[in-house]
C-alpha cells in the first residue's frame, strides 16, 4: 500500500472524524453560544487532551513506534506483544496515579491555567466540576493513542482514524439530551462532560478489540520496567519535552484568552475548528503515513527514495493546503456565519471568530510543513532536534503574544500561533541534517500551487465584495452560495496549477498518478 493511498484512508477517516466534529461545534454555538458556560466545557476538555497528546501521541510516534515497528518486523507478532502489554502496562501505572493527583487538586491547576478566570465565580466553580468529570478521558484516550499507532505501524489504518469520531459522537447525543429536555446550561454542560467520559471508553474498547483482532493482547504487568522499556523511556525524553512545548504553547494561548471577554475561549475553539479541517485531513494524515515508509528508507540509507517519498508527501498536502488558505483568508466572515450563526451564537461572535480564523489561516501552510518534516526528523531518529525548535517556537510565541495581543486581540491571538508554527517549520527544514534535495519539477510544482492560491484568493476577495454582500439571494440561501463560491474557487485554483505547469513544460495533467 503505497504512501497516498495510507494517506488518503487516514486522511478520509479523520476527514470523516473532522466533519462530525463540525457537527459538534454548530450544535455547541446553537445551543450554549459564546458564554461562560461553553468556555468552562472546552477548558475542562481541553486539558485531559493535553496531557494524552503529551504522554500518548508525541512521544509514543517518536520513540516507541519506531521500536515496535522494528520488533515486530524482525522478531515477529509474540515479542511485539510482549513489548506492547509492557508499554501498556507502565503507561496505566503512570496515567493513574497522575489522574488522581490532578483532579484532587483541579481548582489549584485551573488557577494558574486560566489566571483570568473570577475564583469566587459561579463560571470557575463549574469549570472544576466539569474538569473533575472530563479528566479520566486521559486514560482511556491515550491506551486509544497507544493502540491506534501499533495498528497504524502494521498497515491498519481504518480503525484508528475511525475511533476518533467517537468523541464527537457521544458529545452530541449529550448536547441533544440537554437541548431536548430543555435543561438549564449548566447542567447541559454536564451531560456533554459525562459524554466525554465515556466516549473515552468506547474508543479504547473499540481499539482493544481491533488490535487483538490483529494478533496483540494486552495483558497488565506490574513488573513491566524491563530493559527494552527501560530504552524506550529514556528515547521518550525529547519526545515527551517536544510534545509537551507545543501543547504549552496551546495553553499559554488559553491563559491569554481568559483575560479577555467572556466568549473568546469559545470563539477562539471555533476559529480552530474550521483551520484543522484541512490540516487534519491531510498533515496529520500524510504524516501518519509517511513515518512507516521514511523511516524504512532512512534506515537503509536510501535517500532518493526518502526524497521520492517526501516529495510526493509534500506536493499533495500543499496543493490542499494553499487552497484552503485561500478560502479561510478571503472568506472567513462568510464561512463562520454559514458554519456557525444561528440560536445564540450571534453577529459579534461571529466577527471575533472570522478574525481569529485569518489569524489561524496565515500560519495554515507551516503547520503542514512543521507535520511532514517532523516525520522526516523522527524516521532518521532525530527527536532532539524538533524539541529545541519547538522549545524557540514557544519562546516566541510568548514574546509575540505579548506585543500583539494588546494591540490586535482576536486576531493577533491567532497570528501569534501561525508565527511560532512559521519560526518552527522554518528551523525543520533549515537544520536538516539528511541530505534531501529536491528536483526541479517539484519547485516549479510549489510555484504552481502558491501562484494559484494567490490568485483564487484575489478572485474570492473580489467576489466577496461584488456578489455575496449585494445579492439578497445569497443572504437567504448561505449554503448554496457559499457551495458556488467553493466550486468557482476549486475551478480557478485548479485551472492556473495546470496551466502554470504546461507553461513550465511540467506534466499538467493532475489527475494523472505519475504527476504526484
């Protein structure tokens, strides 16, 4: 199975996972709105999915995946086992314990996390109490993280992507029950937190199934510190610092937002919501796809085919990425009032959320980059590399969140995460130690895309002004005409690529497989 295809099957599984949560989000801003009630329920869903992308996601695709990938493929499926109910078994001793302490001393932890926040306020009290219930979700995402990178390393795609959806699902079967029994907020918040909960069950179950399906069996092992672990902890230590930099980051980014208007929490949730469509679909899941085959040939020194397989990556992630750039810059406003503005989400939230969207949207491109080269980084067994750039990129986004925030609020709170993703993405490819050099007909590719971004954003812009502002049929039919808007934009983007490419002498024809 090649790196598209594994790509692809990841990328419409997430896709999939992508629209249900979009799903999500509008029934959220229908019926909670931007209030306090809404910012309380995404901080406390916020932090348990810190820690899993710190404990689970980062460090198990940069230390321990590799190293099961290796076992598994020389000593065969029994030694793979072993090593995984090993890792399991560490990974519930450790996550336990932890989950424990932190919902005992929750109100403490909020207090530095959202400094913002009234302690003596009726919106803190109910964030603690909504924390308290989401928090062992850590635990059973993160044996899901353990779980769908082991299936992923063996080629096994679906179940993983799929399983993530799951979240979404329960969430808004919780929001239903809420809306239909006519419950007060506060206590729809708290169905929603009980949904998270056991959403988290179903994922791990679900997970657990399809990998004994597959040959692996966890078994708990209370004396699981053995050697080979005792290896894969110590590679864990850049991985885990890396991890936990960037998602410092993102809540730096929610400490800042607690110091302004109630709503901006849930605005700022929404922005990022409409930006991980396209990096979702496409970076997470070409990165996912692309370790197993990098580090195959990494491993074998066979650049030119690292390069094959890393210009393929690219090329196809970009020519989403730079489109959807262009759609989320001209037509942010559009977009969320379509997306979002209906019950109690109302014109100024969608004004806030429109502007942290551009913000997001600037940063959309090096995001991808950061995802694919970071699969590079790791594959050659780099992992110390992208800790200290990801260590600078937090650095500066300090910095930038202090000079830009006072000055441009929404937006700048959201530039200031696409300039430290720039800073990163920039470091990866700068610093690269692998001798990568790509062809000529790969630059004039990305010529292509970037020329024909610029362009369908320009013609967008234009269209914004001239047609969906006067037309009173677009006014009453959103979706049609944002549906328009979308196909006008995909038929110019398209047009200049293959144009822009038959100019250069460059095979044009990009439904043709050879071209990628």
């Amino acid at each position: 199975m090649g790196i598209i295809r594994n790509a692809f099957t990841v990328g419409g599984f997430t896709l999939l996972s992508r629209i249900v949560g979009f799903v999500r989000e509008c029934f959220m801003a229908f019926c909670l709105g931007a209030s306090p009630c809404s910012d309380a329920l995404l901080v406390a869903v916020r932090v348990p999915n810190t820690f899993r992308r710190i404990f689970a996601e980062g460090a198990f695709n940069a230390s321990f995946l590799p190293r099961f990938s290796k076992v598994y493929h020389s000593d065969g499926i029994e030694r793979a086992d072993e090593i995984l109910s090993e890792v399991f078994s560490l990974l519930l001793l450790i996550l336990i314990p932890f989950s424990l302490v932190i919902i005992a001393i929750f109100p403490s932890f909020l207090r530095l996390l959202v400094s913002g926040f009234d302690t003596l306020s009726e919106k803190f009290a109910l964030t603690v109490s909504l924390g308290r219930i989401c928090f062992p979700y850590l635990i059973f995402i993160s044996v899901s993280s353990l779980l769908g990178g082991v299936l992923n390393t063996i080629n096994r795609f679906a179940a993983a992507s799929a399983a993530y959806s799951l979240l979404s699902v329960f969430t808004i079967c919780g929001l239903l029950i809420g809306y239909f029994l006519n419950f007060p907020n506060t206590i729809t918040v708290h169905c929603v937190a009980w949904s998270v909960f056991f959403s988290g069950m179903a994922q791990s179950s679900l997970l657990f199934l399809s990998a004994s399906r597959h040959g692996f069996h966890l078994k708990f092992k209370l004396h699981c510190l053995t050697k080979t672990v005792k290896d894969i902890m110590r590679n864990m230590g850049p991985g885990l610092i890396g991890a936990g930099v960037w998602q410092l980051n993102l809540l730096i980014d929610t400490t800042i937002s607690s110091f302004l208007p109630t709503g901006t929490i849930t605005c700022i949730n929404l922005a990022d919501r409409l930006n991980q469509f396209p990096l979702g679909t496409l970076g997470i899941a070409m990165s996912t796809a692309l370790l197993p085959q990098l580090a195959k040939s990494v491993g074998q020194h066979e650049y030119n085919q690292a390069v094959f397989q890393l210009e393929r990556g690219l090329l196809v992630s970009f020519f989403m990425t730079f489109f959807a750039t262009a759609l989320l810059l001209a037509l942010s406003e559009q977009m969320v009032s379509v997306a979002f503005q209906r019950g109690r989400f109302e014109d100024e939230q969608v004004m806030i959320t429109a502007s942290a969207v551009r913000g997001f949207a600037i940063g959309l491109p090096a995001y991808m980059l950061t995802k694919v080269f970071s699969a590079l980084y790791f594959a050659a067994g780099n992992t110390k590399s992208p800790v200290i750039f990801g260590i600078i990129s937090m650095i500066l986004n300090v910095v930038f969140l202090l000079l830009l925030v006072p000055i441009l609020k929404y937006f700048g709170l959201a530039l200031c995460t696409s300039l430290s993703a720039i800073s990163q993405a920039t470091l990866l490819v700068l610093r690269n130690k692998i001798p990568i050099h790509f062809t000529r007909g790969f630059w004039q590719k990305i010529a292509a895309q970037a020329t024909a971004a610029v362009i369908t954003y320009l013609f967008l812009q234009k269209m914004a002004e001239m047609v969906w502002k006067k037309s009173p049929w677009i006014q009453t039919h959103e979706w049609l005409g944002f549906a328009s808007f979308f196909v006008s934009a995909a038929g110019v983007f398209f047009f200049i690529c293959v144009a822009y490419l038959a100019v250069c002498g460059q095979q044009w024809k990009l439904w043709k497989k050879e071209v990628w």
